[in-house]
C-alpha cells in the first residue's frame, strides 16, 4: 500500500478501519488532562477489556451465593472452568482443542515441558537458544542443564546474528541445528523475539531440529495474539505463552501451553504429576496411581485460578469475534505505517532493527538509540506517550490492532522528531 506521511491520511485509514471500534471496547489510561496516552505497550501489558469486570463479577457472585458448590453449580462451573478457553485457544495458536491447555504461568510451564522434552544423555544434551533470548528463558534452560549434572558452557548453543546484524538469520539457524547434529536434544527459541521483534520461521526450525533428531518448543510469549499460528501443521512438540501481552488478560495473567497430539497420549514421556492432571473419570477416587487425561490437560498440576481465566475468557471472546486473520491484516498495514514514517523522518536518533520484511515481523518495532536513547525515552514519556524501553538502548513500540489507530501512529513518529 502507497502510504502518505500526514494527519489527514492517517485520519483517512481510521475512518475505513474495519476494526476501529474495538478501540471503544478497551480502556485507555488517561493523561491529567482526561486525554488518552499515546499507549504503545501492549507488548509488555495489553489494556483491560471492558468486560473484565463483568467476566470476574460473574464468578465472585457464583462464589458468594453457591461456595463450593461453584465448581458445578456455578453459570460457568469451576471443576472444568478451563476447558471454557480450549477452542478459543486452539483457533488463536493453530492446534486442536485437545493439544492445548490453560494453566499456571509462563515460566512455570517452560519447565514442566522441559521435563518432558529435554531428557539429555551422554549422547544428546545439548540445547539451541538465542544468545538474547528473554532472561527468564535462558535461566529456566540453564537451571535444567544444570539440574540434570551437565554444564551451560558445554550444553548450551546461543545462536548469534553475523557481525553488524542484529537479527538471526534462518538458514544460520538451520545451519547452527546441523552442526549439533547428534548432539542437540532440545531447540526452545522464543517464537518472536522480544527484543528485536523478529518473527521466526518456526515451521523451518522444527523440521530442521527434528530432521537433527531432536525436539523443538517455542516461547510465544511475543507471538500469540500477535502473528499467526499453525503449530499443529509445523509439527512443533510443545510450546508456551503468557497471555497478559497481547491477550490483554491483566498482570500476571494465566499462562498456555500446546502440546502435539504426537505426544499427548504417550504415558512414557515423563512428566511432573499433579492431581488436575489426572484421569477425570476417577480423579476424585484418590487413587495412589497418576492416570494422566490423554490430552495437553495431562499437564496439569493443580485447579483451574477461575478468577484469573474469567479475565482471559472476556478477552479471548473478543479474539473469537474478530479473528487472527482480520487482526493480521490490519497489523501488517500499522506497522507498516509506522515503518514508513520513520523512515520518512530522516536522522531523528533512532534506527529500526526489526526485520523490514513484514512477514518476519508482528506489531512491534524495535529502535535503537544512541547514547541519549534513556533520556529519549523519558522525554516521550513526558508527553504522553506509553512505550517501552529495553536495556542497552532499544525503545520498543507495539501499535496493537486490536486498539491502536494509525493517528496514534502518526503522533508518536511527530513526538519522537521533536
């Protein structure tokens, strides 16, 4: 599309925005003034919907007229509450209601599949990460190394961009696989990279990590409700994502996770066992023996955090209403916008390092700065603008579809040139 670097035309894209009235179904945080942030954020913490108070009153009023005989009593009943998000989940990450699964948190998660899918020996025990993958990753993948009596120096392959690039190269990656060949137990990349906004060829990396004979899992915690996915199709073994980023489910929001049905009903693959996991039919005989339910909710450990899912089933309806596609197709056209004008603007002490490509990038630009970048930040902060900034000297911007405008584009690149 031929973009044209004024308010008028950004006005112009906001009228014919399919999607514009979503907007209305979030709140914004306010100015003193009463006039909403520039909020461009919701890469770290997406807006409340509207109909959160609604979802989770729902439940407290269940709680106080029924007490315990909520969990099956209740307008939504407690004892299968999470099975309410499998089909929305299944269509948001491209799995079967069966490979998925809500619970616990990201990290909490990216633990219990490495318990499954990182099982080294003295023949394969070596794992592939980015060298910036998100802190919480590399110490998780760490700590397992170490738990299971071998080195992080030895074990661990951190996959570095070429010299003066910033973002990883696919056949790199492919190439790094290869290389550990025999070796390599376990690839976990994030599915979109947090800091530089890259979007990953999870389809090709799973096949190459799986031709080397290993396992492949993804954080998506940058990924899901941001691009589009097809884990089932690539054949992925497992993954995690959070859902307080772009699922707008609040902080420290409850966490998913996919499993392929390759493995959900394999009872050799070992797990953490926990009574939620076990069979429904006979999980309240209190038997000795863990029959874990043929499903990711094998997974499980513990009952359903209702309060926390009634906050993510308010905002994955509204996901269901519009849909990845639609929300896809709009992101794709914001960002681009927000390229362009960057690029329009010459020399304003800033330099994108996500991918120019757009289909190896989601919502969110990554721009560099120079020695000034904090105090860069600081002053956008000062009038009015809701980003995020990321140590050494990245400001990472996030026009979310679902309730950012091509004006709040517009504005933000006019605050940055002043």
């Amino acid at each position: 599309m031929d973009f044209d670097n004024s308010l008028s035309f950004a006005r112009e894209m906001d009228a014919r925005d399919p999607l514009a009235s979503y907007r209305e179904r979030f709140y914004l945080p306010l100015r003193p003034d009463g006039q909403p942030h520039i909020y461009l954020c919701g890469n770290s913490l997406g807006l409340q919907p509207r109909t959160v108070r609604d979802y989770i009153a729902e439940e407290l009023e269940d709680w106080a007229t029924l007490g315990v005989e909520g969990h099956f009593h209740a307008r939504h009943p407690w004892m299968p509450y999470h099975e309410f998000l499998s089909e929305s989940t299944a269509r948001l990450t491209g799995a079967k209601p069966q490979e998925v699964v809500v619970m616990n948190s990201l990290s909490v998660n990216l633990h219990l599949m490495m318990v499954s899918f990182y099982r080294p020996d003295s023949g394969r025990f070596k794992i592939i990460i980015e060298a910036d993958a998100f802190p919480s990753d590399l110490y998780a993948v760490e700590s397992q190394i170490i738990h299971h009596g071998y080195n992080p120096k030895t074990a661990l392959i951190k996959l570095r961009p070429r010299e003066g690039e910033y973002c990883l190269r696919t056949e790199d990656i492919e190439a790094e696989i290869g290389r550990a060949g025999e070796w390599l137990s376990l690839v976990l990349l994030g599915g979109v990279n947090y800091y530089t906004g890259q979007v990953f060829d999870m389809k090709r990396i799973a096949a190459a990590g799986h031709e080397a004979g290993a396992y492949v899992g993804f954080d998506l915690a940058h990924a899901a409700g941001n691009v589009e996915l097809k884990l089932h199709d690539w054949e992925v073994d497992f993954a995690c994502w959070c859902s307080y980023k772009y699922l707008n489910s609040g902080p420290g929001g409850v966490a998913g996770c996919f499993v392929h049905e390759n493995h959900i009903s394999d009872k050799s693959i070992p797990r953490f066992a926990g009574w939620w996991g076990h069979d429904k039919k006979t999980r309240f005989r209190m038997g000795p023996d863990f029959r874990p339910i043929p499903t990711a909710e094998g997974w499980q450990l513990s009952n359903a955090p209702v309060l926390a899912m009634a906050s993510l089933r308010a905002s994955m309806a509204i996901f269901d209403e519009v849909g990845m596609t639609a929300l896809r197709q709009k992101s794709l056209l914001l960002t681009g916008f927000l390229s362009f004008l960057l690029q329009q603007a010459g020399d304003i002490g800033v330099n994108i390092i996500t991918p120019e490509n757009p289909g190896e990038r989601g919502c969110q630009l990554s721009l560099l700065t120079g020695e000034n970048g904090r105090a860069m930040f600081e002053r956008l902060t000062q009038a009015g603008v809701i980003c995020d900034w990321r140590e050494p000297n990245v400001i990472r911007v996030a026009p979310v579809p679902l309730y950012n405008t091509f004006t709040d584009v517009w504005e933000f690149v006019s605050i940055l040139g002043r």
